[in-house]
C-alpha cells in the first residue's frame, strides 16, 4: 500500500520527545509512558474508486485509535497528499492529551487518506469518502470511535459519513460522526469552535501578558476552517489582522484588512494573494513578522529550532496540531514568548464535537448561545488549570498542559488495569 514519508522532524518522534520531557519532569510510572506511545490500533485500507475518467484509482487510507480509557476513541480525519502515518500516529497521540487537557470523557484518534482534494471531482471525493468508511466500519461507532473534520475535510464528508454507516446499520445513527450538517444534527456552534476555542485562549493569554487586544496586530498561516474564522472572531476584540496566508503564500499589510474581504477575493481567485493593498510574503516569513499574535493554523512543524529566534510575536496560538516542535519551544520560553499549545488552543473543536455526540445521544438540540457558553466555560477552566501549573511548576505552556493531562489519563489506566 502506498506510503508516503513523512518530513523531518517525524511528528510521531516529536510527539514521543514532547511525552519523554513530561514524564522525566512529572516522574511519570514509566510503564504508563510506555503505552501511550503505542497507539492501541492501526487499520491500513485500499480505497478503490471508480474516478470520473472510467479508470479505477486506489487510494491508501488509515485509520490510528490511540487510547480508550475514558471512553470512545475521538479525531478527525484528514485528506491531503502528504498525509504519512507518523503524522496521524502524532496526531492521534495528540487528540489524547487534548481530550484530558479539556476533561472530555474521550481518548484519541485519527484518519488520513493519501489523496489531493483539490483536484478530485465532488462525485470522487463522495465515492472515496464513502469506500474509506466502509472499509473501516467494524472498528468505528458511536460508542467506539467518533471520527471529524480535519484538514481538507468539513460537514460534507461528514454527512457521507454519516450516511454510510447508517445505511450499513439499517437506521439513522447521526451520533457516528461530529462536525456534521446542522440538517443531519450536527451543532450549532461547530463550524466555529476550534477557531473560538484558540481566539478565549489567546485572550485569556492577553490578560495575563498584560497585551490590551484593542489594536493589538495579528498574522494568522492559513485560512482554511480554523484560519479564516479566528481571524474574524478576533477582530471582534478589536485586533488588526495584518498578515494571513494559505498554501500558495501570504499577504502582509501593517495598517490591516478585513478578513472578510479577503475571503471574497480568495473565493474567486482560489487564493489570498494579491489582495488588494497588500505585499506578498512566504509562509515562512509570515511566522517572523512583527506582530502581537500569531496564530499558526496550517500544518505541523512550522516553528524549528532555525526560525524560532526571529520569531517577534509576544502571544502564539495554535490552532494548527503540531506546529512547533520541542527545541523550538524551549527557544521561545527562554525568549518570553508565551506560546498556547495545540493540545489547549485548538481543544474547542473536540469540546464542541462532545457537545454534538451528547445532542445527538439524547435526541436534544442546544441553541448557539448555550453551545458558545459552554465552550467558554470549560476553555477557560482549562486555560486556568493549565496556567497554574504553568506558574507553579515553571514550565512552559505545552508541558504544563501535558502534565495536566498526563495525570489523568495515568490515574484511569492505573484503575482500570491492564488487560487480562
Ligand atoms: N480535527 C479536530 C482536531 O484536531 C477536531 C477533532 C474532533 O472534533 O473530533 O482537534
């Protein structure tokens, strides 16, 4: 089956690097640390599908179920060209640590299929969509393992998720899958959540930073789901985006723009460069501009060892997984650069995709408000818990928020046991 490597640094070896930092801090049982680098399942499928030219095309999809001590494994699924299984292995190992961090009674999975999105048909990414889940049927389900959106992916797939494995099963199970169409139960809330879930982190950040976000600047790498919406929830503080990007690169403006606009001109034009007013700069020199805040929400592995000293932002946000590697951090922490991990600023999707499991378990449908409450309450709970440990222990951000987690996936494996 085709396998792509993976870009150094490997995301499943920082992902280990960042759990060997915690556990020699914390003094973690080293058994426990032993398990949590090995996922608990891997499924490796063929997706053939019948493309619009006759020709049948086989795609490589997977999918990596890393931990089930509280309850149903829960992680996106992710289209993209360059997708490998260290990533997904990372990123599964990630959705872990971000459901403890959160407290969501969840473990943590995730999917990939090798493919390029952007040049399949509608039809073909349906066929693709629904082939993958059938061939991974047995070991997902409502109270097994709860797939979502990730990059590439959004409501569309979801619903021929959702779909799919209803048709299998012989009646509607809307609860297999979140990040749906709000016509098929998925919340009210959703489309959001990550990108609100980054912007209170951010906030939260500011006020202890002392940073006023009136007119406080923003670059933001990305413009997809989570880029494009932390960018208009953050000019609601009164923030000035003054840089944002996608794969074909970035615009800069000091004086600022309005994201919306630049979302009209990246629907027409397939991208945000030459939006009017603006320079065009790289994704990598938009990570080191002279900003406030930077929000990276692309890929991993944007913030190394080698660009992590010209990094001039006070506040970062992870909405993306993985954007920063280990050595990077340490950089940063010594620089006074108060980063949010991934683990915590990008929780908000998963939060609210517990929030459309339970609506969908119990048949009841939440108002936006009671959707955005919610969140609000449980990111900053879990911005304040991380905070203080952050405070008490020394540490940066991300190992503050490990430690966090860490202990309460420990205690529950240590309840339950090790089977038989
Ligand atoms: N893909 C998102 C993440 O990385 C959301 C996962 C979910 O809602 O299950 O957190």
């Amino acid at each position: 089956m085709e396998q792509i490597p993976c870009d150094e640094p490997n995301p499943y070896q920082v992902a280990c690097q960042q759990l060997d930092i915690v556990a020699a801090h914390m003094k973690l049982d080293p058994d426990i640390l032993e398990l949590l680098k090995h996922p608990k399942r891997t499924l490796i499928v063929s997706i053939p599908v019948r493309m619009d030219n006759g020709h049948i095309k086989v795609f490589t999809g997977m999918r990596i179920q890393h931990l089930d001590a509280f309850g149903p494994f829960k992680g996106g699924i992710r289209y993209h060209p360059e997708v490998c299984l260290d990533e997904v292995k990372a990123l599964a190992i990630w959705m872990s640590i971000k459901c403890a961090v959160v407290g969501l009674p969840y473990g943590g999975a995730k999917g990939g299929i090798i493919c390029n999105p952007k040049e399949m048909s509608e039809s073909e990414l349906e066929h693709m969509t629904r082939r993958f889940t059938h061939e991974i049927i047995d070991i997902i389900g409502p109270y097994r393992d709860v797939p979502a959106p990730d990059v590439y992916t959004s409501a569309r797939e979801m619903a021929w998720i959702y779909d799919t494995y209803s048709e299998a099963k012989g009646f509607a199970i809307p609860e297999i899958v979140t990040g749906k169409p709000i016509s098929v139960g998925g919340s009210l809330g959703r489309r959001e959540a990550t990108s609100r879930g980054t912007v209170i982190s951010v906030r939260e950040a500011a006020k202890r930073m002392k940073l006023d976000l009136k007119n406080a600047t923003v670059a933001i790498q990305g413009f997809g789901k989570v880029g494009y919406h932390a960018a208009t929830l953050i000019s609601e503080y009164g923030c000035k985006i003054v840089a944002v990007s996608d794969s074909r690169g970035g615009i800069y403006n000091p004086k600022g723009f309005d994201p919306k606009e630049v979302k009209k001109h990246k629907q027409k034009t397939g991208s945000v460069v030459g939006f009017q007013g603006t320079k065009k700069v790289t994704n990598e020199e938009l990570l080191e501009l002279p900003v406030d805040i930077l929000i990276p929400a692309a890929l991993e592995n944007q913030i190394l060892a080698g660009n992590a000293p010209r990094i001039k932002a006070k506040i970062i946000g992870e909405g993306a997984n993985g954007p920063t590697t280990p050595e990077a951090d340490e950089i940063l922490y010594k620089n006074g650069v108060f980063v949010v991990p991934d683990i915590l600023a990008n929780a908000g999707g998963v939060t609210v995709s517990y929030m459309e499991w339970v609506q969908n378990l119990t048949r009841e449908s939440w108002t936006e408000d009671e959707v955005n409450n919610k969140l609000e309450d449980r990111m900053v709970a879990a911005f304040d818990e991380v905070y203080k440990v952050h405070q008490q222990e020394k540490v940066h951000m991300r190992t503050a928020a490990y430690i966090v987690a860490l202990k309460r996936i420990a205690e529950a494996i240590t309840d339950r046991g090790i089977f038989p």
